[in-house]
C-alpha cells in the first residue's frame, strides 16, 4: 500500500514528465519534444514513459511504423483524480523559492 504513490512519482524525470503532461492536458507530444520541453534526455523520456502508459496516465498513439505520440489519459479516472490535485495544489506550489 505504501508504494502507490512511488509508482506515479518514482523518480524526479517521471515526476517532471507527470507534471509537463498535466499542464498541457490536450497536446500531443512525440519523445524528442517531450526530451526537450523538459530539459531530460531522450533515453531517460524513452525510460519513463513506458510505465505511465502501463499506469494509463498517458495515451499511446502510433502514427506509422515509427512515429509514436503521446498524451495525458484524461478520461482515465485515476487521472482525473491527479489532474484536479495538481490544479489545487499548482498555485501553493508556486509560491515556494526554488531549489
């Protein structure tokens, strides 16, 4: 019971990616713009989002052969959840000074 929430937040890159996901919920995103908008290697973005997609917080869509894109699982119940947490607790954050 106690890794539930180790699962979404195992690490800082998937926290980062979580949180790039929750703030822009309708957008499409493929693995390099992911790497780039959140400062993280393509390897490291390739590592973690396999386990969101298992988690089905995120969406997997295959254009082509190669060609895969994402986005955040929105109608999924357990997102639904996080996304309004992380809209509560957004503007709290905000205010902290940054590390």
């Amino acid at each position: 019971m106690r890794n539930l929430l180790e699962k979404i937040f195992t690490s800082r890159a998937q926290t980062r990616v979580v949180q790039h996901f929750l703030d822009r919920p309708k957008e499409f995103f493929n693995l390099s713009r992911i790497a780039k908008e959140t400062d993280l290697a393509h390897s490291t973005i390739h590592r973690v989002i396999q386990p969101l997609v298992d988690m089905g917080l995120v969406k997997e869509i295959k254009v082509g052969q190669q060609i895969r894109l994402f986005m955040l699982e929105s109608e999924e119940p357990k997102c639904k959840i996080l996304s309004e947490f992380y809209t509560k607790i957004k503007p709290h954050l905000e205010e902290l000074p940054e590390e």
